[in-house]
C-alpha cells in the first residue's frame, strides 16, 4: 500500500490559487477515479474537482475555507500502488518527489498555502469518518459563509437547506436586540470573485474612455413577440424572455456594424477584430457578478439562442460557471430590468469594446399613431470605449438595436 497525494491544479486560464468550498468526502472514505471530491472556487467560477486515484482517503490536507495556491497538496489517497510514499515537510507541503495533479493541469514548483485572515476560520482539521455536515449547495454554503452563519444552527424543511433558510436564520430577533448592538460591523475578505471583478472594473474604468449612449424605445411589438414565441410550439421547452430578443437585436447591430465587435492590444498596439461574436450575459450570483458568453452566438437560432441563454443564467446562478464558459467573451449585455432599474451607465467588460443596458420595461403614456397611448416603453444604453468606437458607430450600433426592438419581426425579417 502506498499514499498518492493530489495538488491543486490550474483550473482556469492562468489562475494561481483557489478557496476549498466544500469537501465530498471524508478519512476513510472510498473513492474512485473521476469521483467528485471536492468543490474549489476561483476568481472566474466554484469548479468541482475529480480523484485521480483509487483508494481510500487518508487525510484532507486542506480545511474548507482555506486557499491554496495550485500546485498544493490538498488530499492524500491511500492506494493499493506499489510506490514509496511521498516526503512530507512540517508544513504539510511535499518533498521534490510530487504527488498527482489532473491530467493536463499543471502544478507550481513553489506552491504554499495561504490561510485566510478571518476570525472566524478554522484552522485546518482532518475530517472524521461519517462526520455529518448540513446538506446544503456549495452557493448556500458561501452565502451563509459571508453573513456569518454556521449551518448547523439553520432550521430548514426538506432535503436540504436553501438561501431563504438562512436570510430567514439572520433576520429572526435575537438577543440582545439590535438596538443594543449600534456599532456592529461585519467584516468580509474581499476574494475570489468579489476580488477578480473589482480589479478588472478598476482597470476598466481607468483605461478605457467610457462613453455613453441613452435611447428611450416603444417596446410594444417585443413584449408581443415574446408572448407570441412562448405560444409557439418550438419553444414549448425553453424559457422564453425579453432578454432573448435583446440578444438577437444586439447579434444583428454586431453583424450590419461589425467594427463594434472589437478588443484594443496595448502590447502590441493593434485593434483586434474576432471573427467570432461571443456574446456575454452579466450574471448576478450569490458569487458575485458573472459574465458567462454564448460562444459563436450568431450561428445559432432563435430556439438554440433561447436555450442556451436559459442554461448559462441557470448554471451561473448555480454557481457552475466553468473558466472556459467565462473567457472569450468580445460583446455583452447587462439586464438592469430585472432589479426594476431604468437605465444605467455600465461599465465595460475588461477588453471589449462596448456593453448594451437592458432597463425596465414599463407602461407609459407614448405618441403612437398620432395619438397618446399606453405602450411598453424600455431605455437602452450602449458603453463603449471611445479609442474603438466614436460617436457615430456607437449611435448606429443603439439606434440599430432599438430598430430590431421597435418592430423584431420587420426588422429581422429584412435582416
């Protein structure tokens, strides 16, 4: 019998550490090659991880909450492999005789483990057989983690506990009332994704000049559309939304105006025009901000854009985002509508050249045949970096976009 030890492995393009959220398994359990044994969270998305090995678990090197640095040794797996053990140091690291990572994952020669400087951390524990943990989804798991709230004080019905379990678990009173408690404060670590975005909007904001466009659109005819699609047969299984139709405008401003689908190389002091149009959809998560792309989105159609708008909002509100499902993206859209928002000034998506705000759809007075009727009545704003795209473009680019929302079946019919 011998001890193989699995290390972090580069999950995402480049990534150097990742946050165990959750581990699924325990000393003494039994695994298998591709079982899922743990869940990590970068700065691009949570990953789950699978076993390299077969065997049995011998020691969790790692606690929940801790970060690592790929190329750490995070389990050790008791196999029935003929192999000397690896040397392990003090510290927990290994010796230059290195244990497994996943097969075209690369390690760091002089990974270490940072530990998180919060309070409330544990220091890092060997997990006991059978040790029961609260059923809950990594996502519940991180939201109870940033509210301060250990899981197994939360009342909940069910197979597992739910985000609304533990809002509910944080706003019952409790003693001493809040009154007595002026001056409070919780403490968050900014890391992971909170940390990633906040250093990509900074260098956003600071290096392209922002500029930004408002048109204020009678959306009567897509409000129609969407109810006419969600009778339709061929979306009987698929989720159809307003967002949808946004989409499809913004694909075909990107296919008349080309030139707005663009990227600036500083290094090499050249645009970059993709040949491909990936479009990225802003994603709220319990995470953070997401934007996941639709890979190559004009060649779909209508249905497969529907579709997979559905499983992207799904999986990152899941919190199954994939590295891969984040990079790439050369277009995006942000939906502020959802939160009962009007407009916004948004900013770029690091590299991109613009970001289309979706706003609430709401029913206004409005012109409409020489008269003044109700109507379905949303604002558009376009963001797009001045170095890339002037005036002109960007105002064609939203009038454009407007045109397809204004009249979706006239205009796309003559698209």
């Amino acid at each position: 019998m011998s001890s193989e030890t699995f290390r972090l492995p580069d999950v995402g393009e480049g990534l150097t550490e990742a946050e165990i959220l959750a581990w699924h398994v325990a000393v003494g359990d039994e695994v298998a090659v591709n079982q899922v044994i743990v869940e990590v969270e970068t700065a691009k998305a949570a990953v789950e991880l699978p076993c390299p090995f077969d065997g049995t678990v011998a020691e969790l090197l790692v606690a929940e909450g801790e970060t690592v640095a790929v190329g750490s040794p995070i389990i050790a797996v008791t196999t029935g492999a003929d192999e000397p053990p690896p040397v392990t140091s003090e510290d927990g690291g290994e010796s230059e005789s290195s244990g497994s990572v996943l097969v075209g994952y690369g390690t760091s020669a002089t990974a270490t483990r940072r530990r998180r400087r919060h309070p409330a951390t544990p220091e890092p524990v060997t997990a006991s057989p059978g040790a029961a943990r609260p059923p809950a989804t990594p996502p519940v798991r991180m939201l109870a983690k940033e509210l301060g709230v250990d899981l197994a004080d939360v009342a909940f019905e069910g197979d597992r506990i739910r985000r609304e379990d533990v809002r509910r678990h944080v706003d019952a009173p409790t003693d001493p009332p809040a009154a007595d408690r002026t001056g409070d404060e919780r403490r968050v670590p900014i890391k992971g994704v909170r940390k990633a975005t906040a250093a990509a909007m900074t260098a956003s904001a600071f290096t392209a000049p922002h500029v930004t466009e408002f048109v204020t659109v009678d959306v009567t005819a897509m409000t129609e559309t969407v109810e006419t699609l969600r009778a339709h047969r061929a979306f009987a299984d698929v989720r159809v939304t307003p967002l949808l139709l946004v989409a499809r405008a913004l694909l075909s401003a990107a296919r008349h105006f080309p030139d707005i689908n663009a990227r600036w190389d500083e290094e090499n002091q050249e645009i970059v025009y993709p040949h491909a149009v990936n479009l990225g959809i802003a994603a709220a998560t319990p995470r953070g901000l997401l934007v996941p792309n639709i890979k190559d989105a004009p060649g779909l159609t209508l249905v497969d854009l529907a579709r997979a708008l559905a499983e992207l909002t799904t999986t990152a509100r899941a919190g199954r985002i994939t590295p891969e499902q984040m990079a790439g993206g050369t277009i995006t859209i942000t939906n502020v509508g959802v939160f009962g928002v009007d407009a916004a000034t948004p900013i770029l998506n690091p590299g991109e050249a613009a970001i289309l705000c979706f706003g609430a759809v709401r029913r206004r007075p409005w012109e409409y045949r020489g008269e003044i009727a109700l109507r379905d009545v949303t604002q558009l704003s376009l963001s797009f970096d001045h170095r890339l795209v002037d005036g002109e473009l960007g105002s064609r680019v939203l009038a454009r976009v407007a045109a397809v929302l204004a009249d979706p079946a006239g205009e796309l019919l003559l698209d």
